[in-house]
C-alpha cells in the first residue's frame, strides 16, 4: 500500500510539475485582410479592409527557448472591392484551431524576441458583403452560390515578449484552403495583422 500511495504521490508532483511549466496568452489586434481571386489565366487581389482578431492559447516547452502553441482564435478577414465609385467590403469571421512552433531568442534581462510558425484550421461562421449601403448574409456550404465552411492555411509570428510577459507581435495569415465552389474559381485568405498580448 506504501509503495501505491508512494507512486501516486510521485506521478502526482510530476504532473504539478509539468502543468507548471505551461504558460497560458492571449493575444488582441488589428487584422488587414484581403482575397486572392484565381482563375483560368488570370488572378486578382481584392483591396486590404480592417477587422480584428482575438486569440488564446497554451504555451507548452518543448526544447530551451522552443515551445509549442496550440490555441483558439476569432479571426476577422475579407477584403474591399471599389467599382464605378462603390466600395464592396466583404467581412467574414472565422474561428481558426493554429498550432504554431514558436522559437524565443533573449534579448537580456528585457525580454526575448519572437519567431514562429505552423497550420491552422478555420471554420467560417458569419459574413457579410456591404456595397455601398446595401447589406447581405454570405451563406455558407457545398452549393455554387455559397462559400465553403472549412479553410485552411500557414500561420507566420514575429514579436517581442517583455519580462513582465507584455507581448507586442505582428503575424501574417496565408490561406491555402479554396473557400469557392465554383468550378474553376479559387478565393483565398490573406491576412496582416499587429496586436498586442500578455502571456504567463
């Protein structure tokens, strides 16, 4: 009975122990979203709009000054179109699944500088195309005038985490993933952002 007690004990403070080395952040910005057209012969780029992302994730250690980030994020993308002096804006949110490798350089007692990288997974929730000041609902599924639910794309970090944990970062979002079904059309997600964080 000693012996049990004693390897639950042991299992117990190595557990502690490991969920104390997983740090937990946040992070909330700016995002400059635009889409990426392609057909045929012929490829074109929507102008950048402006939305916002929210983000929360783990940090877990996986080497010195390497760590792994698995996390959750409400992503605003689109893109702006302006024809014959109208604007068309098309606003889509997403809640993405990244898991990104980040890699900390340190910088002294100031902090360390931040760079990562890794795929995410998106499922496109709610949007909307305003013209001018005509609004409609972009529906989401497999028909042709609908856009697809799941996207899919690389994540790319840069930043600097302060030693009071304050993080101010930039990224950038590249869509892989066709969210058109329409036979022989391609809409892809390009995303800047710049944002702030605080991680512990």
């Amino acid at each position: 009975m000693k012996k049990v007690l004693l390897t639950l004990g042991v299992a117990l403070l190595t557990a502690v122990g490991a969920q104390a080395q997983i740090g937990y952040g946040v992070k909330a910005g700016v995002n400059f979203p635009k889409l990426n057209y392609s057909g045929g012969n012929s490829s074109y780029s929507t102008s950048t709009s402006t939305n916002f992302y929210l983000s929360g994730y783990a940090n877990i250690p996986a080497a010195s000054n390497f760590t792994i980030q698995p996390g959750v994020s409400l992503q605003g993308k689109g893109g702006k179109v302006e024809v014959l002096n109208t604007t068309t804006t098309t606003n889509l949110m997403s809640i993405e699944i990244p898991v990104n490798a980040v890699y900390y350089i340190p910088t002294g007692a100031s902090g360390s500088v931040f760079i990562g990288a890794g795929p995410y997974v998106g499922f496109n929730v709610s949007g909307k195309n305003k013209a001018g000041d005509v609004k409609t609902d972009i529906k989401f599924g497999s028909d042709a005038d609908k856009m697809k639910v799941v996207d899919y794309g690389a994540n790319f970090q840069l930043g600097y985490k302060m030693a009071n944990g304050l993080l101010i970062n930039g990224g950038y979002g590249l869509g892989l993933g066709n969210m058109s079904n329409v036979s022989g059309l391609k809409v892809k997600n390009n995303v800047f952002s710049v944002g702030i964080g605080f991680e512990i």
